[in-house]
C-alpha cells in the first residue's frame, strides 16, 4: 500500500482532479490524502458550473495541521494536479520541500496541467511560466500531455523521467515513458466521447508507484467503461477495470 498527498482540484459531481485519483486510489488500496486547490460542483466544460479556488493561506493551515498531528511526513509520493494561480504553484513548491525535509526519499510526481490541443493553455500565462520555472524541476516524474510537454520544453531534459500522454510514433498514438535507462512506447487506440479525468487518474496510479503497463491497463479499461458517458465509470465498472491486464511496451529511439 502507497500513501499518497495529491494537490489537485475537486468537484462534487464527476471524477477529475483529486475526485479522480482518489477513488481509484483507494479502490486499489491506497490511502490518499486529498488537498483541494479549487471546488467546483463539476468540470467547467458543461454547461453549468459553480465553484471557487481554495485560498493559498487555508490550505497553508490544511498542511500546518497535518503535520501538527503527525500525519504530514508519512507520506510515500505527493503529486500535483490542477494548480489556479502561481501563488498557488508558489504553495506547492513550499510544501513540497516540507515534506522532503520530513522523508528524503519521497516521490514528487507532477501532473502540469497547463492545456492541451487544440486550444492551447488554459491557466494564465503567469501560473504555467511559474510551474515551469519552479515546479516541474522538483519533481521525480512529469506526466504531460503533447501539447504541454512541448510547452514545458528545455526543463523536461532535466526531470528523472516524463510519462508523456497522447504522444505520437509515427501514426500511432499512445504513452512514452522516459528516462536516463531510454525510452518505452505504449501504443494505445485514440478513442472519441471520453470522459474528462483519465490524466488525472494515469497520474495518480503513477503516483503510486503503479507500473506504467498496468496503469495503462486499468485506464483503457476504465475508458472503453466510460465511453458516451458525461463521468468516468470509476464505480460503476470498477470490478472490469480493476481486472484489467497490463499494456505491453516496446522500446522507442529517441
């Protein structure tokens, strides 16, 4: 059992964010303490959406109580998701180092979710230059989508290993795994009408040290559970996806 921190956004209907790590954490038996960024009643893609970001000073107070009671130093990884403001990033970086200082060894995976294609970023400019220059080069592994990790650019050399998502190979389309060892391709079928999260959940199973051809496995399963349908499957089908078998890899030249 992982005992995973994930700073990331929550919201009461749905599963992105931290409400789409979580459960599919402790659905396998991990425990997971949860810190929300944001809290919104769904993902801001539907029609109707309410919420507000959570106050850098209460989530300062959320850790200061953690680790009053002892709880702040056990964990085995933190991961980082949705991050709404630089002050918010800046929060991050603070509690990351905290944390280190508790557990050397822990694991700092970094979900830098920044946009995507076609539509580019979709936090300010300020918030992704601040992830980029102070964020990213704290983490152990970097999970990006295409269009992100051409956006983070020259600070992905430096980061122990990136699991980079919708990557491409040739015309194909799937997961690129690297690090100092090389390269690894994951091919993967694109899908259409799947639901908002699935970054979100491949990152928390990263998080916790899940190998990345079984948390492929458990995410294409959870997906073809999920298609047409407004929310991750993640209840309903949970005893499909938790069954699932691991994705095969093949090496890539980079």
């Amino acid at each position: 059992m992982a005992r995973i921190l994930i700073l990331s956004s929550v919201v009461a209907c749905g599963h992105v964010g931290l409400s789409a790590g979580q459960p599919v954490l402790q659905r396998l038996g991990h425990s997971v303490t949860g810190l929300p960024t944001i809290m919104l009643s769904n993902h801001p893609g539907f029609a109707h959406a309410a919420g507000d970001r959570v106050p850098v000073e209460r989530l300062r107070a959320m850790v200061d109580a953690l680790a009053d009671n002892g709880w702040l130093g056990v964990h085995d990884a933190v991961q980082t998701g949705y991050l709404p403001s630089p002050a918010h990033v800046g929060f991050a970086c603070e509690m990351i180092d905290r944390m280190r200082a508790l557990r050397p060894g822990l694991r700092v995976i970094v979900d830098p979710v920044l946009g995507d294609d076609p539509g580019g970023l979709y936090v300010s400019q300020d918030t992704a230059m601040t992830m980029r220059e102070s964020l990213v080069p704290r983490a152990d592994i970097v999970t990006p989508n295409r269009f992100e990790a051409e956006w983070l650019g020259h600070v992905l050399p430096q980061t122990a290993r990136v699991v980079e998502t919708s990557a491409r190979a040739g015309a194909r389309f799937g997961a690129l795994d690297r690090s100092a060892d090389g390269a690894t391709f994951y091919p993967v079928a694109k899908q259409a009408n799947v639901p908002q999260g699935t970054g979100d959940v491949l990152a928390a199973l990263i998080a916790a040290d899940v190998p990345l051809g079984q948390a492929l496995g458990y995410l294409q399963s959870l997906i073809a559970a999920s298609l047409g349908a407004p929310h991750l499957a993640i209840a309903e089908a949970n005893d499909i996806w938790t069954r699932a078998t691991a994705l095969k890899g093949e090496p890539h030249g980079l």
